[in-house]
C-alpha cells in the first residue's frame, strides 16, 4: 500500500522558541556580568600562581646563595650569571645581590632601587616602589644579602601607550584591580598570603568601574545571536505567507515592530552592556536622532537592508504591478522613484555623517590607522546602498509589465529629478547633482540588465555592480575626507595661533608643585637683599633641577621682588611697582593654567610664553616672591619630547605629526616644523586676503591662516597620490565583493552558484591566479623581511656611528679627568647633565653616562628616570658584557613599559685609558618615528603587492578569456549542431592543437552532412514502413472476420438458407461492431496530428495534481509523494479533461517504468516561477538510453509490450496547444522525471472573451 505524504515547512515558530530563550539567557548574563565582582575561581588562580611563583623564586635564592657561598662572587657572575638571567626572564622575576650592603648585581634595571641595603624597605615582603609593586624574598648568607622580587603589578605615574599599569601577564587580572598593603585592606578586599600563610597584600576594587567601555564578552555574543534568530524567524514566518495580503500586511507590522523596539531599547539605552560599547561612544561617531552612534547605525542597517529584501521578495513572489489606470500609474511611478531617490540621497547623507563627524579613517591605503569600526561603517554603507539597488529593482519588477519600458524611463527620470532636486534645493545643488550622476547610471544598468534577464540575477552583473558601487564609495571617500582634513587643518591652525605648548603645560602643572615646596630653593630665596652672583645661582639652580631637557627650546628668565620692590621698565623708561607691573600684566594678556601657579601669556610676538608666580617667606614681616619667565626660541629645531613621557590626556597635541607647518610675522619665517621646506619669505606663495585660503604646490596642500596682516601659519600636507586612489579603489571593490557572496549565500537567491562550475576556464583562471598569489605572498613577505632587516641593521650602524661622534666630542671635553661625578662643572656647563645636553641637542639623540660600577651619573633625559620609569643603573645584559667580557662595544634592544628601543653601549676613557664611565645612546625619543617608518614601509609593500594581486587577477581572467576563446566558439558551435538542420563550419586561422581541433570538427560537420542526409532518407522510407506495417495489422485483424461473414452471407442469400433473415440480423451486427473498431483505429492515429475541439477555462493545477495523486494511491509497491510548496491554488487556461489526460499519462508511465523488483516512488512537484507553473514528475525506474530519448515523442514508438506508442506524443501535442512545454531528464537506472511548464492565469489579466492560446475562455 502507498503512502500519500506532503512536504511543508518546518514550523518557523520554532525559531520564536529560540529568541525567547535566547533573550532571557541574553539578559541573565548580562546581569551576571555587572554585578558580578571578579570570581572567586579566578582570584584562586592568581593565589595560587603567586604561590607557585614564590615556591621557584625560594628555590633559585637558595641555589645562588649556595653558589655563592662555594664560588664566590666574581666567579659566580662568569659561570653562573647568564643561566640565572635565563630562567628570570619572562616570569616577573628580579634578584637583587648586596654585598656589605652595596648592590653589586641586578638581573633587572627598570626597577628604582637604593644602592645601599634599605632596612626600612626590605623588612617587609610586600614592597611598593615608585613603578611596580612586589613580592620580596630574602636570603643572608655573609657578606651577601640577596633579593628575590615577584612581579605583581605595575603602578606607573602616568599612562599611555607604552606605560599601562597591569598586571604581570601570567596573573591574568583585569587591570582595574588595586593592589594594597597589608596594613590598608580597604572594603571587600581579597586578601593574598604567602608560603607561611600570613597575608601580605590584598587585591580590592574587584568589580568593573561603571565608566568602563566593556569588552565583546559572552553576554555581547549572546544579543547578537538574540537579533539574528529575530531576524531568522520573521524571515521564516513570511516564506509560508500564503498570500499577499497577509504578506504585506506582516510587512508592515514588522516595519512597526522593528522600529519601535529599535527605538525604545535605544531611548532606554538597553541592553545596557551593550550601549556601553565603544561603538556607542559619541567619541566614535558622534551622529543624531536615530542614528545617533555608530553601534545605532549598525542597527539600522541591517534591519532597514532586511525589511526592504523582504519586500523586494513580496512583490516578486506575488507579481505586484502597478495599476492599470494610465494617471493613476504615472502619480504612483513617479512617486515610487521618487522615494528610491530620496532613500539613496539619505544614504547619501548618513556616508558623509559618517566620514565627517566620526574619528574613523576611511583612508585605506593608510592601513595603520585602519580598525575594526572602520569597516563596520562601510559595511553599513554597503548594506544601505544595496537596499536602494533592491528598492530600484522592485519599481522595475513592478512596472515593466503594466507600463512598459519606455514609460517606466520617463517616470524613473521625473521621479529622481524631483527628488534631487528637491533635496539640492535645500542641501547644496553641486553635491547632488554629482550624486544623481551616479544614480542614473545604476538606474540605466538595472534596465539595460532587465531587458535582457527578467528572471534572477547574473553573478557577474553583481560582480559589475560591486564595482560601480565601490567607485561611488570611494568619490565620496575622497570628497567627504578632503572636506573633512580641510576643516581640521583649521582647528590646528587657529591652535598654533594660540602658541599654547600642550606638552609644556602638562609638565608645567607637575612643576609647580616642586616649585612650592622646594626647601632648598626657599632657603635660597630666604634673604632680605641679593647680589648678581646670588641671583645667578638662583638661575643655576633652577635651569638645573627644573628647566633642563625639554626647557632647552625655551629661554628662562627670572625676577625676585618682595611688596616694596621697584622695577625699571626699559622700553617705556619708567619705573614701576614690581607687584603692580606683573599684575597688571595677567590681568591684561594672562591665561591662567588649571592646577598651577603659571599663565599663559597671550603676548602676539610669535612666542609662546609662560609666566610663573611663587612665593617664599623670609620672615614673618617679609615675603620674596619668584618670578620665572619662559618664551619660545625662534626658529628653535630641539630633540622633541618623546611619546614615553607624555600622558593619554595630551595625546591629541600629537595630531600635527602629520603635517609640516610655518609660522609667519611680517611676512618672515619665524619657526617651521615637518619635512616640506618653506620659503623665508611668504611673498612668494602670493597668499590671498581670505583669513581661510587653500593652496597647491609642490605636491603639497597648503592652509593658510591670516590671523591678521602681519602674522599667518601655513599648515601643509600631501596631496592625494593616483596610487592612493588606487589602492583605496581596489581594497573597497574587494571589501564588499566578499560582502557580496556573503549576503548571497545568506539569502540564498536561485541561479547564483547553481550555474558555477570547474570548467577549463576557471581551471586555467585557479592556477593562474593561486600561482602569481603563492608568487607575490612569497616576493612580498621576503621583501618585507629584508626591507626590516636591512633598515634595523641601517638603524644599528647609525647608532654604532652616532655614539663614536659623541664619543668623540666628549673626549674632548673629559679626556683629562680622572674621575667623573655628578657635580663636575666646568666653564659654561653648570654639571655633567648640563654639558649631556647641550650634545643631545647637537646629535638629535639622548645620551647618558654610567659610572664603572653602574650608577648613573648624567642623563639628557632626566625626566625618565625622575619620574621612575626605569630605574638608575645601567642595563644588566650590557653590563656585563662590557665589564666582564671586555667588549668594546654592545648594541641591543631594551624595554621601559612596553616600548622597545635600541641602546648603545661603549666604555668611555680618558687620554691615560682610563675607564671613566659607561657612554649610553638610548634611542627612545626616536623609537616612535623609527618603528612608525618600518611600518610605513611594510604597509607600502602589502599595498603595492595587494594592488599587484588584483592586476595579476584581472590579467589572469584575460588570458584565460583569449586562450578559451577558440574553445568556447567550437563549444557554441557544437551546441548549435542538431540532425536536420544547417551546419556550420568554423574559420579559425591559427596552427596550433586547437587548428587540428577546428579542422575535425569542419572535416566531422562535412560527413555529418552526408550521414544525416542519408540518415533522414532511411528513416522516412523506414517509418513509412512501420508505420504502413502497423496500420495494416491493426486494419487486417477486423477485415479478415468482416470478408468470412461476407462470404457466409452471400452463400445463405444464394443457398435460401433457413434462418436468414436471423442470420441478417447477426451479421450486420458484427459488421457494425468491426466497423467502428476500425473507425477507433483510424481516430487513435489522428490523434497525434490534431486534437479534438477544446474547450479552454481556468484550470487549478493543485487539485488536478491531488485528483490525480489520489486515482493512483492504491497502486501496489508504489508511493505517490506530492509537494506543492504551500500553494492552494496555480491557475492555468486549458482544457481540463486534456490536463487530466497528460497527467494520467505521466503518472502512468511512470509508474509502468518502475522494476518489479524495486519499491515504486513517483513524485509530483508543483511550483510558480514567474509566469509559469512548473509540473514534474519523476520515478525511480530504468531511466531511459541516450538512443531513444530521441524517439520517446515520435508517434507510434512504444518501449512497452502492448500500446500503439501514441500516448507521449498526444501529451505533447495537448502541452503545445495549451502554449506550453515538455521535457525530461534521465539517469539510466536511476529514474526519469518530465517537466510540464504551463503559462500562469491572472485573472485581473483577462476579461470575458479574452483569447486562450488555442481558443476562447467562455
């Protein structure tokens, strides 16, 4: 018995279950993971990993101290020394040696450490030093004290790229935790213990601060799986929609409910772990109303992209048309165009939202600036652009039929125009009028596209849309970004106008307050009267202690007064209260600092000034107050301030790194800085009168800021490179052509890899393609590794140069010392420091000097080491190889924080050769710069070899196109080759394997010719036969009874036989009955060439494909599957009873091909491709040979024992007169199905009396 079964969808409200169970997670983890402190399990961890830590650190003291105590000192440090670094290294170990309390080892030099034993510091375990803080381990073996120290966390004064106060990698603790002493446990602290099991520190602080950008944790992951099983199940819920009122009505309301709950969690602002996302920071994008955050836009994007290829399906599924009435179509074509105009100018309007009140780079050939939010916007601009593609398509789809192509051209051109021009009316005509450009030109492709494919989509008109889309992407780009850097370069300009020093106010606050309690500055100011020399050592010692380093590109200037003091004004030759003067002069042009004792002077001198005012008491009736001046050199080229130094708060103050700029007054140069050298003079440059004008030369553009007649900057950077463009172009066109597959392999649209094969093209294209990719990744990764191998080993040869001229003039200046001190002086050089620095500025490098036991003795750069960043003793590698291995020279990478920069060591002598001290060149102040060219220069490479792949790409497709070229043509002409009809030869001139190829084929077409020519002949004589064969058989069986009941008539007529009149009776009977046997023989040979007069009415192809399905359900051994695909109903007009009979014939045949020996499975499919309703049915049976496919339709061509072989042939006829069409595909074995397609009946489409395809609808 055969089961009757339906294939319907699954039940989409599955999918339902799913976001209610995924919302409800969602939200518990998203509380879990507020409230929640850090866990228990993890602080367990980091106990036990301390513990694990102080068990090795306990080991290694008590193996050095038994080393010690059996080698001693000086061979310890041959023989064992090394080994120790190594197994410290990497673990946030340190080991610290004492002998006769003197440090005389240390694995570790950015650590401040006390040379002498400190008591104090070292009773305890726990130590909390200037950048870190510690677990300390000790061991006494006479004369040594040893120091193990555990690394727990950093604890930096400041933080920035490089100085991050975390913990030790191995811990893996969120740096928001505070480390306290034990005396200090704080609220709900953990508390930490050591070895004995007494508590040492305790970690508090253990949940987030609720400022904190989270991370994309596990709740984040969960919403965003939460949305996309939203979007999965309405999309599910609309493909079983069954009709189209309830689908555009479902529409709608998602329209509404995606919007408003869009809406609300945004008004909201939940999930609340998720607006606290760095996406949905103002900082990033800073936008408006709805799209307010990039997170927002994000949103937006995907669910508008959604909702409008959910529509776009509708009117496609349902063949929504425009209507009928001729007015009535123009308003509603006009306005449909008109709102697809309006949706891409907003698209239009949120890309430049995007590019010009957001901090994301959208220059892509600048790979280093690039992020992540950089493509999640132009994804989103992708994803809008291809709605308004969709939206286009779906006014096309929907007017073609009703209203033609021509019509619909003049309703897009009135549509578009009335919406740009509105929009330009009240935005700015230019830009839109460059936009409608590009909209016309996607408008004409659609319809130039349409007319040739009315059904689906062609891959390589995507691939082609890609690309039109990526330039319009990268016009906008370049417009929008130029509009943007313009606007920029006004900011910094109307900056630098100001001569603020960012860098010099920070370091400013941070002085002020040493300033005020300086008690040796105070005890220098405690006197009633000073002399010149007094007043000089007052300047001394405050260049010295405060105004050294950085100050250098300043001129320092100072005035003591107490309230009586006068001073003499010069230039106004006057003299005034020295109180009243400086007051009056804060008052007038003074801009005090926040937090500091110093102004800003707003002094138009083109200087930047600061002015500092502290007080020091003499006595109680007395108080002497110091004035300090600072004014900027000019023209002043220093070493720079380096990055390690500078807090998060002033990073921005680095922006103008990018560019060159020059400072003017009176037409002269005053100051310059970057690389582009500009004249003395800015007469040259011609400036306008603007106070905002933009200039081109020299491949640069130019700012220039009149600030008033006599003073102006120019702010210059490069222009835009063809290459750039180039780059930018290729990077977009293959960002969203993977947005592209991915968006097609989401939504699944028929026809688009159905049609992809390995063919030898794409072979040829693979191969090529794969090997100029492995060609280039291989040349590209070696040329990146060379170029950085060559530029650090050119880094290091500077360096070993540089250090040899510093060198050099030191020696001049030291060369007769026998022993150097800090307090060395000499001439114009107050100290060691003083004369350090002098020589940095000279070699644009930071040099410091190490004393022959490893104490530092001057620096250029004090402030890294008064700010406890490193501490101050030479680097230990480097010690030891000068020392104990002798050599003359060392040069390799050191770290402070997180920055990793090269330093050069040599032993500096004097004219006796005698050691006098350690000469070290670190090159962190140029480290930045240096690592930033080495990028720049990979980031060239990858472009170059990028823009290269893409060339290699398109040439590979080329070559592949005209070596395949011969072979498609003998392909097409193969295809064309069919028995019966005329055949072509083919020209082709080459003497290659492909010529011998093409001259077969032109010699196989010549016999083929012949062949077939003789082929029909036979077949018709031998059809004629057959055919005359057949029909005298069937024709002879009842004339053979019909001539013996003649004869036996004729004798009982002659004979006057008894009965006869009985015997009459009888033989007419027989008579008639063979006669219309014969007349039913005739009928069933005619039926094939002209079928009986229909009568054609709307049919429903479902319930004759059920009626059918149910006539042969008791079919033993066989199972009849129908899958109708949701439909209720597929109209058709035919004839109903001839439907029936195609239908029975099918199945019938099906059925009979099916084995005996096989269980019998026929299915029945129905299904709506456009215009068309698609029957097949199909079999599990023998299949049919490729030599009687030909055959199958011809008439009276049977593979069955019984049958004239008429029924195939009668269906076809009945499918072609109801203007349709049959076909079939086998596998010999397998089975065979027979595709019936058949025109679609709309109703709103025929009138009474319509004409059918072969008659008239009654």
């Amino acid at each position: 018995m055969m089961k009757l079964t339906r294939i319907t969808v699954k039940n989409p409200f599955l999918l339902l279950v799913l976001f209610l169970l995924l919302t409800l997670l969602s939200f518990l983890a998203e509380k879990a993971y507020i409230r929640n402190r850090v866990p228990d399990m993890e602080m367990a961890e980091f106990q036990e990993i301390l513990l694990e830590k102080e068990q090795a650190m306990d080991i290694l003291l008590n193996r050095v101290a038994a080393e010690l105590e059996h080698t001693g000192w000086d061979a310890w440090i041959g023989e064992y020394g090394e080994e120790v670094e190594k197994k410290l290294q990497g673990e946030g170990f340190t080991l610290l040696l004492y002998r006769n309390d003197s440090l005389i080892y240390w694995s570790d030099n950015n650590i401040p450490l006390p040379w002498e034993w400190s008591q104090e510091l070292f009773s305890r375990p726990f130590l909390e030093l200037d950048n870190s803080f510690h677990l300390g381990l000790y061991r006494e073996s006479e004369p040594y004290r040893l120091v193990g120290m555990i690394l727990i966390k950093y604890r930096y004064p400041y933080q920035n790229e490089f100085l991050r106060n975390e913990f030790q990698e191995d811990y893996g603790l969120p740096s928001w935790i505070r480390v306290m002493g034990p005396d200090e446990p704080g609220r709900q602290a953990f508390p930490v213990r050591d070895l004995s099991g007494n508590v040492v520190f305790y970690l508090t602080g253990l949940a987030p601060p609720s400022d904190a950008a989270p991370p994309f944790s596990v709740p984040g992951f969960l919403y965003l799986i939460t949305f996309l099983s939203l979007l999965f199940f309405l999309a599910s819920w609309f493909r079983i929609m069954p009709d189209r009122k309830r689908y555009f009505t479902g529409w709608l309301f998602s329209v509404l409910f995606l919007t408003c709950l869009k809406e609300l969690l945004r008004f909201l602002a939940v999930p609340q772990l998720v607006y606290r996302m760095e996406l949905f920071s103002p900082l990033l994008y800073a936008g408006t109303g709805p799209w307010a955050s990039l997170g927002d836009l994000v949103i937006f994007a995907v669910i508008s992209f959604f909702l409008v290829y959910l529509l776009y399906s509708g009117i496609t599924r349902f063949h929504i048309t425009l209507p009928e009435r001729k007015n009535l179509q123009w308003i509603t074509g006009i306005f449909l165009y008109a709102l697809a105009g309006g949706w891409f100018l907003f698209v239009e309007y949120l890309f430049r939202s995007l590019i010009i009140h957001s901090s994301i780079s959208f220059e892509l050939h600048r790979l280093l600036d690039l992020s992540v939010n950089t493509f999640l916007a132009l994804m989103v601009v992708g994803l809008l652009f291809f709605s308004a593609f969709l939206i286009l398509d779906g006014i096309f789809s929907a007017g073609i039929k009703p209203a033609g192509q021509k019509k619909l051209q003049m309703m897009a051109l009135a549509g578009i125009t009335l919406s740009f021009l509105l929009t330009g009316w009240f935005t700015g005509f230019l830009q839109v009028v460059q936009i409608i450009i590009f909209f016309y030109l996607f408008n004409a492709l659609l319809i130039w596209f349409r007319n040739h494919h009315r059904k689906g989509w062609k891959y390589s008109f995507l691939t082609l849309l890609v690309l039109l889309f990526s330039l319009l992407a990268l016009y906008n780009i370049v417009f929008f970004n130029t509009e943007k850097e313009k606007n920029v370069r006004k900011v910094l300009a109307v900056n630098l106008a100001t001569e603020h020093d960012a860098v010099a106010e920070v370091l400013l606050e941070e002085m002020g307050e040493k300033l005020e309690s300086d008690t040796i500055l105070a005890g220098l100011l405690g006197k009633s009267v000073f002399s010149p020399m007094e007043v000089d050592s007052i300047f001394e010692y405050l260049q010295t202690e405060y105004f050294s380093g950085f100050w250098e590109q300043y001129y320092l200037e100072i005035t003591i007064c107490d309230e009586q003091s006068e001073l003499e004004i010069l230039d106004r030759d006057t003299v005034r209260n020295c109180y009243a003067f400086f007051d009056e002069m804060l008052e007038m042009i003074g801009e005090a600092l926040p937090r500091s004792n110093f102004w800003f002077l707003n002094d138009p001198n083109g200087r930047t000034t600061y002015f500092g005012r502290f007080s020091y008491p003499v006595n109680p009736d007395m108080i002497n107050t110091l004035f300090i001046r600072l004014d900027s050199r000019l023209t002043y080229t220093h070493l720079g301030y380096p990055e390690l130094l500078l807090d998060n708060r002033f990073e921005k103050s680095t922006r103008l790194e990018r560019y060159s700029w020059a400072r003017y007054i009176h037409n002269r140069l005053i100051t310059q800085s970057g690389d582009f050298p500009y004249s003395l003079s800015l007469d040259v440059y011609n400036p306008p009168e603007e106070e905002f004008s933009f200039l081109h030369f020299d491949g640069y553009s130019h700012l220039i800021y009149r600030i008033d007649p006599d003073k102006q900057i120019i702010i210059s950077t490069h222009d835009l490179r063809g290459i750039d463009l180039l780059i930018d172009a290729s990077y977009l066109f293959v960002y969203f052509f993977l947005w592209m597959n991915i968006i097609l392999l989401m939504i699944n649209i028929p026809g688009i890899f159905r049609n992809i094969r390995l063919t030898f093209k794409t072979r040829i294209q693979t191969a090529m393609v794969g090997i100029l990719f492995m060609a280039l990744v291989l040349i590209g990764g070696g040329a990146v590794y060379y170029s950085i191998r060559q530029y650090r080993a050119k880094h290091n040869e500077m360096i070993r140069e540089k250090i040899q001229s510093v060198y050099v003039v030191l020696d001049h200046e030291l060369a007769y010392e026998s022993f150097l001190d800090p307090g060395w002086s000499r001439g114009q050089y107050v100290n060691l420091n003083d004369l350090l620095v002098r020589y940095s500025n000279v070699f644009y490098t930071d040099i410091n000097l190490y004393s022959p036991d490893g104490k530092l003795l001057a620096t250029s750069r004090p402030e890294i080491f008064d700010e406890g960043l490193t501490g101050r003793r030479i680097d230990n590698q480097a010690y030891r190889e000068l020392r104990w291995n002798r050599k003359a020279e060392f040069v390799h990478r050191e770290n402070i924080g997180e920055m990793s920069f090269l330093s050069a060591y040599v032993p500096f002598t004097n004219a006796e050769n005698q050691l006098l001290a350690y000469l070290n060149l670190p090159y962190f102040t140029k480290q930045i710069s240096l690592s930033r060219e080495i990028s720049l220069l990979v980031v060239a490479i990858v472009n170059i070899s990028f823009l290269l792949l893409i060339l290699t790409i398109f040439l590979a497709v080329l070559i592949s196109n005209k070596i395949t070229d011969p072979l498609r043509m003998i392909q097409r002409k193969f295809s064309r080759l069919k028995l019966g009809r005329s055949y072509e030869k083919i020209s082709y001139e080459g003497e290659d394997e492909i010529g011998e190829l093409v001259h077969e084929y032109n010699r196989m077409v010549t016999e083929l010719a012949r062949s077939v020519e003789k082929l029909a002949r036979s077949e018709r004589e031998s059809a004629w036969r057959e055919m005359a064969r057949q029909v005298a058989h069937e024709i002879k069986n009842p004339l053979t009874p019909m001539k013996l009941s003649i004869q036996q008539v004729k004798r009982a007529y002659e004979d006057r036989a008894p009965g006869w009149e009985e015997n009459f009776q009888r033989f007419t009977r027989t008579m008639i009955e063979q006669i219309e046997n014969l007349s039913a023989i005739a009928n069933a040979f005619s039926h094939f060439a002209q079928m009986p007069t229909s009568s054609f009415e709307p049919v429903n192809m479902v319930e004759k494909v059920w009626n059918i399905a149910e006539l042969f359900g008791n079919t033993e051994n066989v199972e009849i599957r129908v899958d109708v695909h949701g439909l209720s109903e597929a109209m058709v007009v035919a004839d109903k009873e001839q439907m029936l009979r195609v239908l029975t014939n099918l199945v019938k045949n099906a059925i009979q091909a099916i084995p005996e020996d096989r269980p019998g499975r026929v299915g029945i499919d129905l299904t709506l491709e456009g215009k068309r309703v698609i029957i097949a049915v199909s079999d599990n049976g023998k299949g049919i040979p490729d030599e009687l496919g030909e055959k199958l339709f011809v008439p009276n061509f049977t593979t069955k024992s019984s049958g004239m072989g008429l029924g195939l042939a009668i269906v076809r006829n009945i499918v072609s007169n109801t203007g349709g069409s049959i076909h079939y595909e086998t596998r010999v074995g397998e089975g065979t199905t027979f595709y019936v397609e058949l025109p679609v009946y709309h109703p709103e489409n025929q009138s009474s009396g319509k004409e059918s395809p072969r008659g008239k609808i009654p």
